[in-house]
C-alpha cells in the first residue's frame, strides 16, 4: 500500500518510451522526483520530450519501460488513485461544444466522482475570471477564456497535484497574471505544481526548482538559484555592426544588431572587452547585468549539443 | 459508480439537447417508411393470416430505428470526441473500462427506447399491432439497443476518421438491418436467402421484437433470445477487452 504521506508528489523512475520499435526515443530513462508542495518547472527545446512525459505521467501514453507514481500509486497498477490525485490542464485548446461553462465544470467533477461542489466551482470561475460566462456555452468563448475553462477543469476536483502543460501558450498578459496569481496561492496552500513552458521568464518567477529536458534526457536539474549561480552568471548586452571574434560569436546570442554575451567572472568581462577592442569591434550601448534563466537554458542545451 | 452515471447522464444530454436530429428526424423517417411501403404493399403481402402487412412493418420499423439510433449514439459520440480531441477529458478520469462502457452502452439504449418510443406513438395509429407478450418487447429492445450500442462503441473506438465509421455504418450495419426482415418475411425468401438471413443477428432481434406484438414469428423467441444474448456478451467482451487495453485512444 503506498504512503502517500511519506512518497513524492511525483516519481519518475527510469520512464523510457519508444515507438518504431526502438528507432525513436521519446523518453531515455527519465528518473526524477516531486516533493508535495513544490512549484516545479520541466523545460526543454521543441521535441525533448515534456509533453510524452506528462502524458505517461496522466495516463494518455504508456511508459515502455519504467515506473511513474503520484502521491506514491502507480499510474498503471493503482491508476484511479493516481488520476484523482491530478489535474492536468491539457496543452491543446479542447472543448465540448454541447455544453456551457457550469455543465462542463459539473461532468468533469463528477467523473472523479465529486458531486455538489458548486460553492467550488463558484470560486474557481471568480478567480480565473469567468463568473459572467458561467452559462455560455463554449463555442461563444474566446480562445483565452477557453483556456481558462481547461484550467478549472483540471482543478475541479481539487487535486493535490497540478500538472500545467504550456497553459500560457498564445493567450494574453491579463491572463497570464491571473492564472499565475491562483495557481501561486494554491501552491501557497500545499498544492504541488508541474509547470512545462517555453516562457523562461515565467519559469524563473514562480518554480523553486527546474529540470531541463533534452531528447528524452534530463540534462539539468537543480534549484532554479542554484541552476542561475552556477553556470554564467554575467551577461554583456551591446550592439554593434562588425563581425564578432570566433571565439566571442561561439558564445554570443545575435539578435540583429544587438549581441548578448555570456561570461562567468569579472575577469571574462575584462578579456571580453579587451578582445573586442583588439579586434576593433565598435560596441554601442553596453550593459553588464546577471544572467536570466533563458541564458542559462541555452548555455545548458548549446552545452549537451557539443 | 458515480462517475459512470455522470458519463452516463452526460451521454444522454448530449444527444438530448440535439433531440430534433437525434430522435425527431428518425420519428421522421420511419413514418415515412411506413407511408410509402405501407401504401403500396398493404393489398399485395401478406405476411401472416392474422396480421396486415403495416401491421406487420410497424414493430419492424421500430426496431430498425432502435438499433440504428442506439449504434449512432455510441459511435457519433466516440468518434467526435477522438476527433475534436476533448476525449482527454475522460482519459484524465479515474473511470474504468467497466463505467466506460456501461455509460456508452446504456445512453445508446436510452436514445434507442426514445426513438423507437416516438416511432411506435406516431404509427400506432396507422394500423395498431396489438400487444401479445410485452416482456419479450421490452427485452428484445433493450438487448438489441445494448448490442448496437456496444457494435457503436467498438466502431468508435475503431475508426479514425468519420469516412471510416460511415463506411462501418452503410455497409455492415446498414444492409444487415435492412436484410433482417424489416419489411418482409424471411420465408418469403428463397432457400438460399432464407438461410444467410438466419446467420444475421439483427434477424434475430426484429423476430423476437415482433414476436412480443404477434405471437408469431419466424423461429422461436427463445431460439431468438439466445442469439441476441450470446451477441451482446461476445461483442461486450471485445468492447471490454479494447477499453482495457486503451485501443487507438491511449498510444
């Protein structure tokens, strides 16, 4: 019997998933844990894998080898358990078009075998901003709001663990602030979150601690300060017209005119300097300031590509 | 169990709130079955000594609108919610393969009764067939509602696309219901005719429903019952069995 007590939120343990026979490796050993009341952040490039996790973890896709647990049940041998423990907010914007706001908030409770939670429900539309469409039906909401609605949905039966698959793709600022305001506060309250986004930024604000996927590997994982103190932690920000030094441009982010370049100490500022005078490359604009997640991330993934 | 029944009751006020397509259009259909076939063949069949020949088509078309409606359910349901990609919703549930197919199965039976409720109420009144064994009625509709609904919850799960679950509806279902003895005797047929027609099913289920108006039919109703059920439980294995194992929904 598991103890879910005492087990992690989540457990990922050895999680290999294949197709083709074992040509593709969407999962290559994944191991990892969760512990209950962590804002946790899984990030990766397009392909590494995050979403294949997520869903082994729900119960969309079966592992090929390996075991996941939430709140210590297997998602395979104890799967009811495991999937009332979770909420999971879908990336694809879905919807029933049959059914209003409150209709879809009441069946998807009542799959979990959750009746009578209006006063719940009532909370969730207030904070997530959709008290005014509680009897539209989903065809007449935007795309923000229906990506609300999947965001209640995966909370209505007040799960211990949310899992957010890229919940702010595409939709706006006012959004963003809102649903990160809720799901702060019920991290707040002992609830552990799973967070995938391609917003680096948001990452860094909320998760206490990040993992970042590569090709179906976890290549880093470590407290988000931890993850920004020991890899670069400078960045020279200028903009210039000439070409960078081979050695500069190896480590430099271009953006048009503007370059971004990563440097450990303040001695790597001084030589960096240094080299681009001696090279006579005109600097405009110079900032000196820390290192974002974002620099990291891509020190991190530019690292395992060599 | 609860969330078998809010599937369940989800399913029924799926089609529920499309009712005028989902229970008023097949209404519809049959009695126009039954005005055109009806008219022309009343003073030309006769089936047996007792019964007029739209006598004889009413309970045929009932039932041929219950089957129908109960396979259209299952699978139109299945088949929109695999496309449009909201079945993750369920996915995500705790729900067993058990309470999967008892709320898919049993809403098709709901909408089968209520179209084949509707068929019989409006072409009641064209040529009463009396009522000989209303037990064998009930349980040939329910049976048979349950087996089209599990044949539309197996197709659903099946097809990837709605051209494939057409194709799965007008050329299996579709000729089996109509060559079943809808609007004619089986033996009124040829030899040959005669004996494929006893390896359909839904030849079964019509004689046995009719049985339950007439207290005559083709074979015995038991012969009848035993048929529909070995059906329903062979093909309840198979939608369990794919649930279980999460076929073409879970990768």
């Amino acid at each position: 019997m598991p103890n879910s007590a005492a087990s992690p939120a989540i457990s990922f343990e050895n999680v290999k998933k294949t197709y083709r026979g074992g040509q593709l490796k969407a999962l290559d050993g994944v191991s990892f844990d969760i512990q209950p009341g962590e804002f946790f952040g899984l990030l990766g490039p397009n392909g590494a894998g995050k979403t294949t996790l997520i869903s082994v973890l729900a119960g969309l896709t079966k592992a090929t080898e390996g075991r996941v647990r939430v709140m210590g049940h297997d998602v395979v041998d104890d799967y009811a358990a495991a999937r009332k423990a979770l909420g999971v907010v879908p990336q694809e914007l879905v919807f029933d078009p049959f059914f209003s706001v409150r209709e879809s908030l009441r069946i998807q409770s009542g799959y979990f075998g959750v009746h009578g939670n209006d006063d719940w429900i009532d909370e969730l539309l207030h904070n997530l901003g959709l008290t005014d469409k509680a009897n539209a039906n989903m065809r007449q909401l935007s795309g923000g709001m229906k990506r609300r609605v999947l965001v209640a949905q995966a909370l209505v039966h007040r799960p211990p663990v949310i899992v957010l698959d890229e919940p702010t793709a595409g939709v706006d600022v006012e959004l963003r602030q809102t649903l990160w305001q809720f799901i702060a506060r019920l991290n707040k309250e002992g609830h552990t979150v799973l967070l995938t986004t391609h917003y680096l930024e948001e990452a860094e604000a909320l998760c206490q601690r990040i993992g970042m996927l590569k090709a179906g590997r976890i290549v880093a994982l470590d407290r988000t300060s931890q993850l920004l103190a020991g890899t670069a932690s400078t960045m020279l920000r200028f903009k210039t017209d000439a070409a960078l030094p081979p050695e500069i441009a190896a480590r430099a982010r271009v953006t048009g005119r503007i370059v971004q370049v990563t440097a450990h100490d303040a001695h790597e500022v001084e030589t960096t300097l240094a080299e681009l005078r001696a090279k006579g490359v005109p600097v405009e604009d110079l900032e000196i300031g820390r290192a974002d997640l974002e620099d990291v991330f891509l020190e991190i993934m530019q690292g395992e590509a060599a | 169990m609860k969330g078998a029944f809010t599937l369940f009751k989800k399913e029924v006020l799926r089609f529920w709130k499309v009712a005028f397509q989902t229970v008023c259009a097949p209404v519809l259909t049959a009695v126009m079955y039954l005005l055109v076939f009806g008219h022309t063949l009343e003073d030309h069949v006769k089936v047996y000594e007792t019964v007029g020949y739209t006598q004889f088509l009413i309970p045929g078309l009932v039932m041929m609108s219950v089957l129908q409606n109960a396979f259209a359910n299952s699978s139109s349901s299945l088949i929109q919610s695999k496309i449009t990609g909201n079945l993750v919703f369920l996915l995500l549930t705790p729900l067993s393969p058990a309470a999967w197919f008892v709320a898919y199965v049993g809403a098709a039976v709901v909408r089968g009764l209520a179209v084949g409720a509707g068929v019989l109420a409006v072409t009641v009144w064209f040529a009463p067939p009396g009522l000989d064994n209303l037990l064998w009625v009930l349980a040939f509709t329910v049976l048979g509602a349950g087996l089209m609904g599990t044949l539309g919850l197996i197709a659903g799960l099946w097809a990837e696309k709605f051209d494939q679950l057409a194709a799965f509806q007008n050329f299996i279902i579709m000729p089996m219901t109509f060559l079943s003895g809808v609007f004619y005797s089986v033996h009124s047929l040829p030899s040959f005719w005669l004996g494929v027609s006893h390896l359909n099913p839904f030849f079964y289920m019509i004689d046995g429903f009719r049985r339950g108006f007439f207290g005559v039919s083709d074979v015995s109703p038991w012969l009848s019952f035993a048929v529909v059920s070995v059906s329903f439980a062979v093909a309840a294995g198979l939608a369990l069995s794919l649930l279980k194992r999460g076929y073409k929904i879970r990768s």
